[in-house]
C-alpha cells in the first residue's frame, strides 16, 4: 500500500493495513525474492526503490514493475531508458542529480506513461542537500510531461508560483506536494481557481509564514480530502 492511503477514512486505512501485514507474512517470499525494497499490486511486485545501475535488472525481476523509487543521490538514472518497459511506468521518485539533470529533462518525455513524479531537490553527496538551479527548474516547470501527471511531488527544490500554476491550469493533478523557500508559491495556490482540482495537499512552511489559516479558508481548496503541514517556523 502507497501514502495515497491519506485521503481513506482512518478505520478502513487501518483494517487494510493490517490485511497487507497479513498477506506479506504469508506470501511475501514467494512472491518476490529479489533483495530490492518492493511493494504488491495483486501479488506482483508493482514497486522497488533501487539503485539506478540496478534499474534494468529490476525490469526483468519484475515484468509488471510500474513504480521505481531511485535511491542512490549521485545519478538521475538515465538507465532508466536503457529498458523498453520503462514507457509503462506510471511513477518515478528521484534527486535531480547536478552531473545528468539536463539529460534526463531531454529523456523524461519518453515516459509515456508517467502520472506521478517526485523530486526532491538536486542530488548530492550522502543526506547533503543542494538546490536546483533556476534554469533547471525552468526547464523542469516547461516539460511537456507534466502535462500528463496526476500526482506532483516537488519537495525543497524552489518552485515559485509562475512555475506552478501553468501546471495546474493543464495537467489533472489531484495530489501535491511542495514546500516553500525563498520565493513562496503558496500565494499563487491559494489565488488559483485551479486549485479546485487538488484533493490532496502537502506543504512544507519555511520562516515566519503565517499561511495555515489562509490554506485552510481557501475558496479555491475547499476539494481537499488531506491536508499534510511540515513547519520549521517558530508560528505553528
């Protein structure tokens, strides 16, 4: 089971959980018996998270593999597009590493079939943690393959609010995730009629930014089912 779990009523997350728990113990080595973090979909392995050299043996351990968390910071994972399969994939979660982060933007529209997309800052050194560049963002923010998503995870990577409502006027996006650094987009958001669309929100707040109130009055986000808050101010 994913986090899209947070917008189900607690008592039915509950009871799936511990369902999940009980088909894992019983069936868990029979259905998977690579040494990648995986999770199931019907009895199949539908996610790893992976190194990205690792990426096209994980296509051929898992032919219905539709999920891939890279988990290495030093690449972007261009192997990726090493493997035909990779077009079925409907989610991605990576660092913008500095090294190949043009040449992914060039491959990523190959990606056909991708409908929720993580990023997490720029890659780095261990836990070390760089900001994109704005050109990068720039040219992240003007992909055409967001046009397709469904889920945006944009966390401490410095989208402003001329990135991000472009993508909410043109691309069905329900749930999203960013966090506010310099230039806050959350005052685009909670101005967009677009927001209408989001059923899940989840903001980190950086500073003295008093937005909780204004988020949660929003006329634009009254569709909202979850509403996540990481604050790191001294406000909240």
């Amino acid at each position: 089971l994913d986090d899209s779990l947070v917008a189900i009523e607690p008592a039915r997350r509950f009871a799936l959980r511990d369902r999940e728990r009980a088909l894992l113990e019983a069936y868990g080595t029979r259905w998977w018996r690579g040494d990648a973090a995986c999770r199931f979909h019907r009895g199949f392995v539908d996610h790893v998270t992976t190194s990205a050299a690792r990426i096209p043996a994980m296509f051929e351990q898992a032919p219905l593999l539709r999920s891939i968390s890279i988990g290495d910071y030093e690449t972007t994972g261009l192997a990726l597009f090493e493997h035909t399969r990779a077009r079925r994939l409907r989610r991605l979660e990576l660092r913008l590493a500095p090294s190949s982060s043009d040449a992914f933007l060039d491959r990523i529209p190959e990606l056909v079939g991708l409908r929720h997309l993580a990023i997490t800052g720029v890659g780095g050194s261990g836990s070390v943690h760089h900001r994109a560049s704005a050109e990068t963002i720039d040219r992240f923010f003007a992909c055409p393959t967001l046009t397709q998503l469904e889920v945006l995870d944009f966390w401490q990577a410095g989208a402003t609010g001329g990135h991000l409502v472009p993508v909410l006027e043109t691309a069905p996006v329900f749930a999203l995730r960013l966090s506010a650094t310099e230039e806050s987009p959350f005052d685009a958001l909670l101005r967009s009629p677009h927001a209408g669309k989001l059923e899940i929100l989840r903001v980190g707040l950086y500073g003295e930014q008093d937005l909780l109130g204004p988020m949660v009055t929003s006329p634009h986000l009254q569709n909202l089912r979850a509403l996540e808050v990481n604050s790191w101010s001294r406000g909240l």
